[in-house]
C-alpha cells in the first residue's frame, strides 16, 4: 500500500524561491556589485535560477543594473570569456550604515549605501589615549551628523574598525594602541551604540575592514586571494581567501607584527623579541631617524622627505620595506595569494616602501610561490571606515 506524504512547506517552489532570493540579496550585500555569472558561483544557485530571481529582484526595484562590469588584469574577471556581464547592486536608496574607525587620535566615519555606493565622511580629533566613553560620544556626534544631512536614506546599522584589543568586541590581545586603555575592558562599544542608535552594530579588527574595502573599491578589486599588511602605529593585516576575509578561530588571524624577522632582535611590546613591528612598525621608523632630524620626526615629514629625495628617510623606509618582504616571502610560501597589499601610513610612501617589498619577496620566496604582485592600498586613511561599513552592510538581517 502506497503511503501519502504531504509535501514539506519548505521544500516547496515558493520556500525555494524565498531561499535564492535571500542567498542573492546577501552575496550583493557581501560582495557588492556582481554580474549574474559572479551572483551564480557566489550563491551556488543554478544561472537559470539565478536569472528569473534577478529579473524578479529588477522588478521589484530591490536591484538595479548599473552598467558593464569592468575587467582588470589578473584575478576573477579573467575567468570568463567573450563580454562582460552587466553588473547588479542593490538598490542605494533601501538604506545606508556607516562605518566607524579609531585611531590614537581620532575617530573617522564614512556613510556606505547599500548599492555600495560611497557617500561623505567626517572625523573628530581627539586627545592621544582618549577613554572609551570619549570614542562612544564622538561616535554618536559621527554618525548623527552623517546621518541627519538632507537626502540621507535611513540608518541601517553601523560597523566598527577596532583595533585588536579595544573591548570586549574583539578579542583582547597585545596589539591594541599603548595609552588607550581607560574604560575600553569595560564597555561593550558595539552594544553601547546599538542601544543609542537603534541599529545593529558590529565591529571588527581593523586590518580586516580595510581589507574588505580594499575588495570592494581599492588595490585588491582584481584578485581573489591575498594578503594585506597594515604597517601604521602597529603592524597588523588580513588573510584573504575567495575573497572572503578569514579571521581565525577566535579573531586573531593576521597578526603578522608580532612573526620574528630576527628572534634576536630588539624587545618587542609583546614579550617576543625582532618582531616585525620592530623594524616596520611607524614608531621603530620614526625612531631610527630621531637622531638625523634632532628629535622624533612626524610620519608626514617622513614621507616628505623620502620623495624629495633625503637619503636617511628612504634608507629608513628601504629598511621597513625589507623587512615586511620577509615576512610577506613566508606568508607567499605558507598561502600562495595573487597580491600582497600594502595598507597604513608607511604605504603612503608608495613604491618607495613597495618596490624594498618586492625585492624582499622575490629574494625570499619559493619559485613555485613567486608570481605574487606587491601592490599599495588605494584607500589610504578612508579604508578602515569603508571596510567598516562593508562589515555592517554584509551583517544585516534579512
């Protein structure tokens, strides 16, 4: 005898349908504008679904086409062949997030929108090891501001760019900026703004925000897999695999500051001793030259200098650069990326920091591990809000 089942709801067409919907709206929240063939290995949906959930998302004015995607050398565009394929985002005025960093003397904000679209940012200068109540107002005052102007779309959440060691929303560790520690163990910043605000509010370490913007509108459009090094007050950065950052088990991936370049080398504020942030980090350059320019140059006056060609300020920055390439050489051999990406202050000097990477890396590296590009962050100080706001977009609810 032939038993009837009822159908499951949710294996029926509509609860498949609800489903594809979902997996597109969030690989265009993650990944933004993508061309229907990127949207299909993203979700893994069959084109065909794909293409009628797509024709449905235009309908509806949740998506829009916005023009022919570009193709740059290397990475995912060269996947396919013949044209490129129209790109899809989501439609910018459903909404906006900011995203929020904090520097040893500042907080920067920037408005995304959620077609990805970058909209106007804003900063308030604070005293060096400002409290965490001080980063909770000036955050507020940001993203009130930013989010009262004329035109704005409604607030949908708020990402942070942390660095690791600040809250409890990241996991404590020995990298956070010396000085800003008063209150920071003990406030929830991340639920203390979700409170005020009314908003979801995420945070991440700052490495991997600028890593996600870089993704999205910088250096590391063209590829897929890499890895960024942050060499600014710290030295930090990002692993980056299909595009997707990988924080690690409990967050901690990426600190590259803390490998040994020379485990005889000067004390680290870790414990360890020729740690990479030794020779690379903005305060061991600034260091270095304290002696050439009579006291404790500015990472500006740094930079200056090595562009207008004083020997000592390049030699310092060659030296950083050889260093960074060490370890970046050993990264190369442990991941084989496409890219390594320069982010922080140091990289403002360009190829001047670059160029002693590069060097370093083809001296170091395996044959096998050695086509890996060493390229300089677009984003400059805007990466670590951007890359915020990306976080904040890709975590909204459904």
């Amino acid at each position: 005898m032939v038993q009837f089942r009822p159908k499951c709801l949710y294996c029926s067409p509509m609860a498949d349908l609800r489903d594809a919907t979902a997996r597109a709206v969030a690989a265009l929240r993650e990944h933004g504008p993508l061309t229907r063939a990127e949207l299909a290995r993203r979700t893994g949906l069959p084109k065909s679904t794909v293409s009628g959930v797509v024709a449905a998302l235009v309908g509806s004015g949740t998506v829009r086409e916005t023009g022919a995607a570009a193709r740059p050398e290397g990475g995912r565009a060269e996947r396919g062949r013949g044209r490129p394929g129209t790109l899809l985002a989501l439609d910018a005025g459903r909404g906006e997030v900011v995203g929020v960093e904090y520097g040893l003397s500042h907080v920067r904000a920037r408005v995304v929108d959620t077609g990805h679209g970058r909209g106007p940012g804003a900063v308030r200068r604070l005293p060096l090891a400002y409290a965490a109540e001080e980063a909770l107002d000036a955050t507020l005052d940001l993203v009130r501001e930013l989010t009262g102007r004329a035109g704005a779309a409604p607030l949908l959440g708020v990402g942070l760019a942390l660095a690791l060691g600040l809250g409890p929303a990241v996991t404590p560790g020995p990298t956070g900026p010396r000085g800003m520690r008063q209150g920071w163990e003990g406030l929830d910043l991340p639920a203390a703004l979700g409170d005020s605000l009314q908003v979801p509010v995420v945070a991440d370490n700052d490495a991997n925000c600028a890593a996600r913007a870089e993704l999205l509108w910088g250096a590391a459009r063209p590829y897929d897999d890499l890895v960024l090094l942050k060499l600014h007050a710290g030295v930090g950065g990002a692993v980056v695999i299909d595009r997707r950052v990988h924080p690690g088990r409990r967050g901690g991936a990426g600190e590259f500051g803390h490998v040994p370049v020379d485990p005889h080398g000067p004390l680290c504020r870790c414990g360890g001793r020729g740690c990479l942030e030794v020779y690379a980090g903005v305060p061991a350059v600034l260091r270095t030259l304290a002696v050439h320019h009579g006291g404790l140059p500015t990472p500006r006056q740094v930079l200056e200098g090595a562009a207008a060609g004083d020997p000592a300020c390049r030699r310092a920055l060659r030296d950083a650069g050889e260093a960074a390439g060490q370890v970046a050489a050993w990264l190369c051999n442990a991941l084989n990326p496409q890219a390594i990406v320069l982010t922080g202050a140091l990289a403002g000097a360009g190829e001047l920091l670059a160029g002693p990477v590069r060097e370093s890396v083809a001296r170091t590296v395996l044959p096998l591990n050695a086509d890996v590009d060493v390229v300089v962050g677009a984003l400059g100080r805007d990466a670590g809000p951007l890359g915020a706001g990306a976080l904040a977009l890709a975590s909204l609810p459904d």
